[in-house]
C-alpha cells in the first residue's frame, strides 16, 4: 500500500510540473480559448496612440490570452532601444530616416509604409483666431513649441517653415508629438505643429490649422516585425493588421492618408 500511494503521489507531482511548462514555441499564435498567456511588445511613434491601442484592442479579441504592450514615443529614441538590445516584436516609426539604424542594425528587414501624415497648426481652440497660416508662426511674442529636430515630427516641420521661408525661435523643443500638442492644450504655448490626427484627437481642446506648405513634409510611416522578436508569429499577424483594409480604415478615420 505504501508503494502504491507513492507512485501516485510521483505521478501527481509530474503532471503538475508539466502543466507549468511552455506548450508552444513563442512565435506561435495562441489557439483559441487556450489563455496563451503571450505578449506582444510593440514600439511606436506617439502620434499612433490612438489608432495602435484602438487596434491592440482588437488583435486581442481575436488572439484569446495574448495581451498587446505598446512603448509609444519619439522614433528616435525607441530606435535607439531597438538597437540596443530592447526585446521587442513590431517597430513602427513615424519615418523611413528613423526605421533606417533599425534596419541597417540587421534588427528589422523589409519594412512596408502603411501611413502617412501631414503637420497642422495646433492653436488653443479658444484662441483659434492667432494664427491663420504658417507665416503667422514667425511674429514676435508669440510663444510657438515645436518637437525636437532629430525626431520626425521636428525634422518635418524644419521642411514646413523653410518651404515657407517662416523663421521660428521656438520656445522649447518637446521629446514628442504628443508633448508638443500637450503644451499648447494647456495654454503653455500659443502654437505648435503637430501632426493631423493628433490635433484631430484632441479636437475638443485644440483647432488643427491646415496649411499648404505642409504638401512639403509629408512623413511616411514604415512598419516591421523585428528579425529577433520574441513573439515573431504574432509578430507577423500585427504587421498584418495595420496594413489590412481594417488597419487603413482606423487610420484614415484618424486623420491619417493612405500611403
């Protein structure tokens, strides 16, 4: 008897070591109902905040057990990660120029534009009445932020004011789109470009002035998986999602164009 309730208690013990183990390479998809319990890590551009999200909600609908964590910033500095060794899955930058040390690193092959955007003006909506056109940036007093030269959203507006012959003392140098658009909701700045869909996100504080210098710095925005990613099967299948007709319709919606 003794033996018997030993054996048993062995056989418990590795069953349950077994039902602790990994039941699937880490690059697969999880089956449906099987609570995978996988993550998939993406790094994006700020300016894709919204529509990412609003799309993460939706991959993981359809991949029961997988959860969606997004690292949304300037695409400089999550480049910058990526080639240092970040474990990431899916890079989506706000440039081709920002992709480039990504892929020139070996870390990401082949990425495909699913996106463009153009700057607006961002003016507190209860002073919309400033600032009508990019020359009106260059007038003294006016506290105008822009996003840093090295980062997309700083570089095209760099093309934007020089297509316009507009000269700009910035009042500060934000890290991101989103800081830039963050300072002028809050009445920190009279003025500051920002792309399209974010001033088309925060229209209840803020009126996105359209301008035609701004045909001059449209961004392209290029996506990958990355050659190392953890999650290199469900990798595939978010690249897949952004550039299907539901990934081109959530965008266009935003404020986005069709590349």
């Amino acid at each position: 008897m003794k033996r018997v309730i030993t054996a048993a208690a062995a056989a418990t013990v590795l069953l349950a070591a077994a039902g602790c183990g990994d039941t699937g390479d880490s690059g697969d998809k999880a089956s449906p109902g099987s609570g995978g319990g996988k993550t998939l890590t993406v790094f994006a551009a700020a300016s894709l905040t919204e529509t990412f999200t609003e799309l993460g909600k939706s991959f993981e609908g359809s991949h029961p057990g997988v959860k969606v964590r997004f690292n949304f910033g300037g695409s400089s500095t999550l480049a910058q990660q990526i080639t240092q060794g970040a474990p990431v899955d899916v890079f989506a930058a706000a440039s081709p120029a920002t992709m480039k040390p990504v892929t020139d690193g070996g870390a990401a092959a082949q990425p495909q534009v699913f996106a463009k955007n153009r700057l607006v003006i961002a003016v507190p909506a209860k002073e919309a009445g400033k600032v009508s056109r990019l020359a009106d940036l260059g007038k003294s007093g006016l506290k105008v932020v822009l996003c840093a030269e090295q980062v997309p959203c700083g570089a095209a507006a760099g093309k934007a004011l020089a297509a316009g012959g507009v000269k700009v003392e910035p009042a500060s140098r934000e890290q991101d789109v989103k800081a830039v658009l963050t300072k002028v909701r809050l009445g920190e700045a009279d003025a500051g470009l920002v792309y399209r869909s974010d001033a088309k996100a925060a229209a209840a504080d803020v009126k996105g002035v359209e301008f035609p210098e701004s045909a001059k710095a449209i961004n392209d925005y290029p996506i990958a998986a990355l050659t190392k990613a953890p999650q290199s099967g469900l990798a595939k299948e978010f690249v897949q999602l952004v550039l299907s007709q539901q990934g081109k319709d959530t965008l266009v919606k935003a404020g986005f164009e069709s590349p």
